[in-house]
C-alpha cells in the first residue's frame, strides 16, 4: 500500500512503521499531534459537512471512521496548529445537540444545558476489535470518492461507549434556528447563530409504496427518472403524519405486498431539527418539544404522530412491525427502519433531507425513494424557482464565550467557504444543501429563503430576497 503523508505523520510518533502500512489510530499521535475539532448536532447535514472535510483536507489523506451516529474526520491539513486535523462529529440525538451543548457555561440561558459534555468518537480508544481496518491499514471496498476527491470511509462495530470520551462541542449545526428546541430563545443567551445554507427536504417513502404508487398513476414502475416520480397531495402526507395506524389503501388507494397495510411511519426525535423542520414546514404540525418556551409556527392543530420506540442505532431491531412509530436520533436510524420495513414488505413513510443519496435511497432497486408533492419535485430548480417550498435554512451555532481557540477558528473559515457548494445529484436533479444567496452574496444559490431582516426564522413562508 502507498505511503501518504497521514501514514508518514503516524508512523513518526508511533516511532515504528508497521506494515501494511496505515497504522490508525495511536493514542499517542492523536491525543498529542493533532488539531482537534468537535462539531455536533443536525445529521441531516452530515453530507454537507463530509463535502467540506474533504475540499478542506489535503488530497488522498482523509479517513472517516464511524461507529453508530459518531464520526470522526482524520486528514493532514494546511492552516491548522498541526499538520493532521480530526474532525469530530456527534450526531445522535440530532439538532437538538447542535444547540443546547454548544451554549455550554451559559449562566442566563436554559440550566440544563450549562457545562454540558457529549460522548465524541476517540481514535485512541479504537482497536483490532472494534475497528480492525483501522489498525491494519488494508481497507479494501472502504474507497469511496466525493466531488472528485478519494477517501475512506471505515464503519466500525462493537459498543459506542467503549471508544467514547466526553469532551465540549465548540460548533453546532441545526436544521433550525435554536429556539425551536426546549428553552426557546434561553438557548441562544450563549450563542452566535448565522445562516449557513438552505436545506432541502423531501417526502421519503419504501420502494413498494413508490412504485405502487406509479402503477396507481399510470408511471413506469422501477424508473427513477424524474417523469415517472409519482405525487402525493400536501394533504395526504399531513394525514400520514398525523394520523397513527392509517392505512395505505385509505390514504393513496394502493396495496403493498404485506398482508399488514398499515402506514409505518420512521420519524425523528423531537430534539431533531429535521423533525421540527417536518413539523413548522410541511406537516404544519405544532411544535412537539413541549410547552417549555420552545418556537411553534402552528397553533390548535393536530401534532405530528407519537412515537412508540427510540433508535439509536438498532433500528433494524425496532422496526420489526409491532411498533407503528419508530423515532431515530439520527437520520441513519431512519434509512436503517424504512430499509427493513422494505424488506418485510411493510410500506413506510419517513422525514430525511434530498441530501441522502446513498446505496438504499433513490436508485434504481434501492430501498428508499422520494415522492413529488402537489406534482414538484424535491430538487434545487424548484426551490430556486419558488414552487418547492419543503426546505429550512439551517444555522451554525458556535458560542460567545469562552472564545474559540485558532483551530477552531481557522476551521470555521474553511468550513463556511466550504459548505453547500456542491450539489448532490439524484436521478430527479440536484438536491441536498444550497448557499443561501444572502449569505454568501452572490447569485446562484437560494434567493427564496426564510431569512428575515438577516435573522433566521422558519416559520416565514417562502418569499424572494432579491
């Protein structure tokens, strides 16, 4: 295997070089040579954030190893205290995570929260056990390439808690601005919060839903062309998310193969800015993080439907069929539930943003497909046209106090500049982030955003800004 410069850098303060090579992690580099950033909240972005890493990280050199909704960035980089940079991410529990921590030492804002730790991924607890690529350096079918650019992408098993170590998160991201979650505006008393991009959400149903639903309207089944996605009505997919045990033959006039026809339903957490996006945008449901102050752009209507079960991480195992209602705390464990609903022949219906593009959501025999809502589809010319109004503008939260140190400042910089600038595709157009014109101040990214007087608000209707 061919040395690259990580390799190099590890292997000096390991003071061996071990075949075959890429000998990840050692305590000893990690904890004492490296640049470390510690980034939570919204997995709705993870794409977003993986996008950046990779522009920001010098070429051939980045690694991302996970383990559940935990991840870490490992690359040599420029600009940074140190030559090698970790990026951490802590995304269960979702948004949520991107708010309240991140206000951490707060002594005016939500009590909770003050001086609060997450559990982030820690290389230097990770071994042959629980991650053997990681130590051998033989990575196999690991190799993936985004925007043009090579890295390796390692899943690693055993218990998240074993190879986990509290530490505070300096930057958050939410789908939403922070007083959609529990404390309402307390949870901004610490925190410096800008719009970073828009986000474009899509309706997701199971492959037997979708292409019942093209047979029922007359599209060719099996096609992921554009032409052949087929609709349902805004006023379907409210039902579908408010009404629990509804039927899928009540609702859309289709049969899945199941003999079990009720609508399964792979939401999120309510501490999820994905959720609260699904319930302020297009559900239009109240707000379901309580009475405690929490932003609400709905009053006296129907909620979103309740959970029966948590995932986080075994949601093959939850969504078995005897629970109608399955939460994820992270996105992953959505894709995980509907993927096993699809499986059983169940039909399913979940809340993710046009960001997934992966092995199981919109390609041709996947599991997961995205459905067009009142004849628009999901993707970045309708929302720039104004038809398609299912997104959010999401925030990045860092705190006013104590200051970022220079690494994390430095990491901003790029990461901002970074961000949202290269579209997913899917088989029905570009989707997934846009800049948010506004923001970035040139043209071509979103001029219909829910900014207003510069200030994030998603509860503002689609308007223009030019």
């Amino acid at each position: 295997m061919k040395l690259n410069k990580l390799s190099l850098a590890v292997a000096a303060v390991c003071g061996t070089l071990a075949a075959p090579a890429l000998a990840l992690p050692a305590s000893g580099y990690v904890s004492g040579t490296t640049s470390k950033i510690y980034v939570s909240g919204a997995t709705a972005q993870d794409g977003g954030l993986l996008t950046a890493s990779v522009k920001l990280c010098s070429a051939g050199t980045l690694h991302r190893y996970s383990i559940s909704n935990n991840a870490v960035f490992l690359c040599t980089a420029t600009g940074f205290a140190n030559s090698a940079l970790a990026i951490h991410k802590f995304s269960a529990g979702g948004s949520g995570n991107g708010v309240g921590p991140v206000n951490n030492g707060s002594t005016s804002g939500n009590p909770a929260f003050n001086n609060t730790v997450l559990p982030f991924l820690d290389l230097g607890k990770i071994n042959g056990t629980t991650c053997p690529e990681a130590v051998s350096g033989t990575f196999g079918s690991s190799t993936k390439t985004l925007a043009g650019i090579t890295y390796v992408d390692v899943a690693c098993s055993g218990a998240a808690t074993s190879v986990q170590t509290n530490n505070t998160s300096f930057i958050g991201i939410s789908d939403v601005e922070p007083s959609f979650f529990n404390g309402g505006l307390a949870n901004s008393a610490n925190l410096k919060s800008e719009a970073l991009a828009t986000v474009i959400f899509g309706v997701p149903v199971t492959r037997n839903v979708y292409e019942a639903l093209q047979a029922a309207q007359s599209k060719t089944v099996g096609s992921v062309a554009e032409a052949n996605m087929p609709n349902i009505t805004r006023a379907q997919l409210t039902s579908a998310y408010t009404v629990v045990g509804l039927d899928w033959g009540t609702l859309l006039g289709i049969t899945v193969p199941a003999s079990d026809q009720t609508i399964f339903v792979a939401r999120r957490v309510d501490n999820s800015g994905t959720q609260k996006t699904f319930e302020a945008v297009i559900a239009r449901t109240i707000n379901g993080e309580g009475t405690t102050g929490a932003k609400s752009c709905s009053v006296n209507v129907d909620p979103f439907v309740a959970f029966g079960a948590t995932a986080n991480g075994n949601a093959a195992t939850l969504c078995n069929g005897s629970t109608i209602v399955v939460a994820g705390s992270g996105s992953g464990d959505v894709t995980a539930c509907m993927a096993t609903h699809q499986t059983a022949g169940r039909g399913s219906i979940g809340v993710l943003t046009t960001e997934f593009k992966t092995s199981v959501t919109n390609t041709a025999g996947g599991d997961i497909f995205f459905l067009k809502v009142d004849g628009i589809t999901p993707k970045t010319q309708d929302v720039q046209s104004g038809s398609y109004t299912f997104y959010g503008d999401a925030a990045l939260n860092t705190p006013l106090a104590p200051a970022l140190n220079s690494d994390h400042t430095a990491f901003l910089t790029q990461f901002k500049a970074n961000f949202a600038i290269t579209p997913v595709v899917h088989g029905f157009g570009n989707a997934g982030l846009m800049t948010l014109d506004q923001v970035t101040g040139s043209p071509g990214g979103n001029p219909w955003s829910r900014l207003v007087s510069g200030n994030l608000n998603n509860c503002q209707q689609a308007r223009g800004v030019f």
